[in-house]
C-alpha cells in the first residue's frame, strides 16, 4: 500500500522559500502515476499547486507559476515543492498526493503539514 | 479557471435521515473525451481528504453504497441516503475537465444533530 509523507519546516519567514518534500512508500514514484501538491488554508479551502511526472515537466497552477518549483529525485523515491517569496497568504496545511493513472483525481494523500508563514 | 460553487455551506442532519449537497461549475465539466471530470471528496476532522465519488457518480473503492453521486453538465448532487455519525466532515466537489488547474468547491461541513 502506497503511503506519503510530507516533511520541511514548520516556520518560514516572510519573502523565504518554503520547501517541502514527500517521501513515497509502499511504491515508486516512477509507476505510471502523476504526484502532485496542495494546499488548504486556514479558512479550509483547497488549491492545487502543481504536479510532476517522473519523466516529465511539471504543470503547475497559473495562479502561483512564477513562484513555484516541483521536482523528483528517483533515486530517493520522493518529491519536492519549493514555493518562493512567501508571505503570510501562504499559509497552510500542505499535502503531497497521488494522481491517479485511470482519471483526474487524486487516491491517495499524506497527512498533511502546517506550514506558517511569519517573522 | 473553472469555478466550482456547493450548496450549502453546512447542514445538521438527524442520524437515520437523508443529507444532499450541490455543487454547481461555471462551465460544462463534460470533455470531448466523453467522461465528466467531477468528483467529490470528504475530510474527516484531522485526517486530508479521501476520495468518494469519481466521474459523477462511481463510488471509490471501500465506498458505503449509501453514498450516491448525480448530475450533468453543469449541475451535479452528493446524496447520503441514510446519515450515520462516522459520515461528519466536510465535502467537497472538485473538477478536472479543464487543467491545470483543478478547483474544488469551497466545501460543505456535515454535522450530526
């Protein structure tokens, strides 16, 4: 059973770079999936940040392409987001996902991690 | 972006008793491929979301057959035929014909009265 974990810190201050990474269990990040990130903020609304293949290049949400960089490292069965020039509306739980490989939705999600953006 | 918009926002529901949530897309969530890009999702308290409903109205896998999703086009339905306390959370629809990106609906929260 494919499980996902999200890890970075916690804290990140104003006009940093948050980075995250999601380390994949159970499976291979090079199975015929797509993985992506997103978020939910405070208030518990959901906003898709992007998604990557393991051979492919990222598509990412027009809304936050410009500060937004997603990646894979095979040989560590993981993925990464960084999301530069944060400030406080960054704020959020953010999760790594599995796209699934028969639709456009998502199966299996990590459990989550509280990211603060503050001084 | 497609905007998608639930109603309601929160609903109390007596256990035993029937709950229905809409969610409604600024445009048709029907591709060209043929198949309907909406799903729905529900967050339990403390846990991310899980996946319900795929396509419209196919359960997911270790779905309650009480659960029953609807709708076309535009207008779609999340019918929970009989509320039981393990059902509260919060619901949200989501669509995917036209990424990136996907959008969610801004969710509805169940309680039990």
């Amino acid at each position: 059973q494919v499980q996902l974990q999200e890890s970075g810190p916690e804290l990140v201050k104003p006009s940093g770079t948050l980075s995250l990474t999601c380390a994949v269990s159970g499976g291979s990040i090079s199975s015929p999936n797509w993985w992506s990130w997103i978020r939910q903020f405070p208030g518990k609304g959901l906003e898709w940040i992007g998604e990557i293949y393991h051979s492919e290049r990222p598509n990412y949400n027009p809304s936050l392409k410009s500060r937004v960089t997603i990646s894979v490292a095979k040989s560590e069965n993981q993925f990464s987001l960084r999301l530069s020039s944060v400030t406080a509306a960054d704020t959020a739980v953010y999760y790594c996902a599995r796209n699934v490989n028969w639709g456009r939705t998502f199966d299996i999600w990590g459990q989550g991690t509280m990211v603060t953006v503050s001084s | 972006d497609v905007v998608v918009t639930q109603t309601p926002l929160s609903l109390s529901v007596t256990p035993g008793q029937p709950a229905s949530i809409s969610c409604k897309s600024s445009q048709s969530l029907l591709h060209r491929d043929g198949k309907t890009y909406l799903y729905w999702y529900l967050q339990k308290p403390g846990q991310p979301p899980q996946l319900l409903i795929y396509e419209v109205s196919n359960r997911f896998s270790g779905v309650p057959d009480r659960f029953s999703g609807s709708g076309s086009g535009t207008d779609f339905t999340l019918k929970i035929s009989r509320v039981e306390a393990e059902d509260v959370g919060v619901y949200y629809c989501m669509q995917s014909v036209q990424i990136p990106p996907y959008t969610f609906g801004q969710g509805t929260k169940l309680e039990i009265k």
